[in-house]
C-alpha cells in the first residue's frame, strides 16, 4: 500500500533537510510545552516529552531552548500557553484528515483551518466523524540493509511490540503508544540504527485516490502542515507511489 506510511517517510526525509528552519523549531518548542504540562517536566517519567527532546535534539536545538520550553510549559517561567486542539475533516474524494494542532487561539485557528480545507475542496467535520477510523500506535522505521529479518523481529517482539512488518526497504515494527518508548529503548540497546520513530495515527481503512484528486489531497496535506499552528496530519489516503515522490 502506497498511502500516509509512505508520504510520511517522504516528509521525514523532507524534514531533516529542513530542520533549520525557524518553523521547525517553533513546532518542536511548542509540543515540548504542551507535554512538559500535560505530563511534567521530568522526561524520566513523560515518555511524551522525552520522544520531543529528542526530535528538539534530533534538529539541532540548543539546550537552552529546551530547557525554556519545559519550564514555560511546567509553569516556572512566564509565556504564552498553548493547548492542544484536534480537527477532524474531509478532503476530495471522501479522504479524512485528522490534525493535531497546538494554539494560544483556538478561534484563530479554527477559522484558518476551515479556510485551508475549503481551498482545496474539503472541509472540517463535526468531532468524533473521523477519529474512529483511526488508531494510536507507536511505529519505529528500520532500514532493511541495517539489520537482519531474524535480529529484528527478536528484540522488537521480546521488548512487546505487536507487529514486524516489510514496507518497501524499511522494516515498520508497530507498538502500543504505551509499550513505544519501551520497545524503542531496547532496539537502541541493541545497537539498531532507527531511521525514524514516532507516536501515530494509523487509519484503519484506505481511500484510494488517482490523477487530479490524489494531487490536490497532497496539496491539502502539505497546506495544512505547513501552518504555524499544526504538529501532525493524518489521513487515510492510498496514492501510487509516483504521485507521492512527484509532489514531494
């Protein structure tokens, strides 16, 4: 399946070559805020926290940065506060999209967003219409000619991941979000190189898309992922693999 698994390693990769940018700092600062007060500002014990310092670290960011972060976000030192706010919708062709936004207006963002889907052709959805075609899950990425078939299926399933799976040239092994950090920890101990790991939106079923319409859904994609305001996008798209490296 050429779907969101693909476009978002495409991104990642994308990501790291962008990772100075001023927008990707304000993005990272911004969910080691919100998960320093949802779970506190010691990483030892807020998994959440301790996966955004290290994609803070990941980009090259500065301690001190983080460290202003986790305490703007525990409380300790004035600034603005954000909360965290998710948007359901729809884009052409019935594909949904779940967005995860961090915002200091809720209002402001709301509206924006409900611009951004209308101007390419979809729209915001009441809660609840979209999230259940979705599930939460830890996926960690592991490049094929870095590890062997045997090795990694044994240390990810012994740490208590519940799936190993071949994608393309990556191994994609699949946790719970609780049991992610744990099965992350081991496949580091392991000396394992992870190409990249993240906390997730699956979708439980696909919509295939072609020609126009799976371009315009990228487009939607890319728009909304690009406002200041947004930390991830999730859909539930399924796109030839050549139209998702052409918009890329």
């Amino acid at each position: 399946m050429a779907g969101h698994s693909k476009w978002a390693q495409i991104k990642h990769k994308k990501a790291r070559m962008d990772a100075r940018r001023s927008k990707v700092f304000n993005k990272l600062i911004r969910e080691i805020q919100v998960a320093a007060r949802l779970g506190g500002g010691n990483p030892d014990t807020n998994p959440r926290l301790r996966l955004a310092i290290e994609k803070a670290k990941e980009a090259n960011m500065p301690w001190d940065n983080i460290e202003r972060a986790i305490k703007r976000g525990t409380g300790q030192i004035e600034g603005v506060q954000y909360e965290e706010v998710v948007y359901e919708g729809y884009g052409p062709g019935g594909v949904a999209f779940m967005v995860k936004a961090t915002t200091d207006n809720r209002n402001r963002t709301t509206g924006e967003l409900r611009h951004i889907f209308s101007k390419y052709g979809g729209n915001l959805a009441s809660p609840g219409s979209v999230a259940w075609q979705f599930t939460e899950v830890g996926v960690i990425y592991i490049e094929k000619d870095k590890v062997d078939e045997d090795t990694v299926y044994e240390v990810a399933l012994e740490a208590g991941a519940e799936d190993v799976k071949e994608e393309e040239d990556m191994w994609m092994i699949t946790t719970s979000p609780e049991d992610f950090a744990t099965v992350k920890e081991a496949i580091e101990r392991a000396g394992i190189p992870i190409s990249s790991a993240m906390v997730t939106m699956l979708p439980q079923n696909t919509v295939r898309v072609e020609g126009k319409t799976a371009e315009t859904i990228l487009k939607l994609y890319q728009a909304l992922e690009d406002h200041d305001d947004v930390q991830q996008v999730y859909a539930n798209f399924d796109i030839d693999t050549s139209i998702l490296e052409k918009v890329a």
